[in-house]
C-alpha cells in the first residue's frame, strides 16, 4: 500500500514568460498530474498554488525541493492534510 496526502504547493516567483511550464515538470516527471492549478500576477511577481488530493507520500518532498531549484522561484510552501493508505 502506498500512504498518499492532499497536498497543496504555493509558490512566488518573479512573472517570467516559461516559468508556469517550468512549474509543472516536477510533477510531469514523476508521471503526475496537479488537480488544480491557480496562477495569480501580482505586479511583477507571480504567485502560483498547484495542489492534489491524491499525492504519494514519498513524491511532497521531491516536488517541492524540485520547485524550490526552479529558475525565479523565491518562496515554496507546502501544506499537507490527512495522510490515508491507497491500494
């Protein structure tokens, strides 16, 4: 069984074109797809929340040491709720 958790990822970084695509690989190369993503400019930086319900366990820690090493990223945070077994 794998433990999964709801995960939340809010990120500020300076408004670069590229950057939302840069956001994303994290994710894409772990074979994962964020269930939402919001992305909201404020003057010239850009904040940005990509969440799953659903997310491994083992993978919070990749992806976010993976958005933190993004080119313009200047905060992450992660927010996690209620761990539970998937089959």
């Amino acid at each position: 069984m794998t433990a999964t958790t709801s995960v939340l990822f809010t990120v500020e970084a300076f408004a670069e074109p590229g950057l939302l695509p840069r956001l994303l690989q994290p994710f894409a190369k772990r074979d994962l797809v964020p269930d939402h993503l919001l992305a909201r400019r404020e003057g010239e930086r850009l904040r940005v929340q990509l969440g799953m319900t659903a997310m491994p366990e083992e993978a919070v820690p990749l992806v976010a040491g993976n958005l933190g090493q993004v080119v313009g990223v200047t905060l992450v945070r992660t927010t996690r709720s209620e761990a539970r077994k998937a089959a």
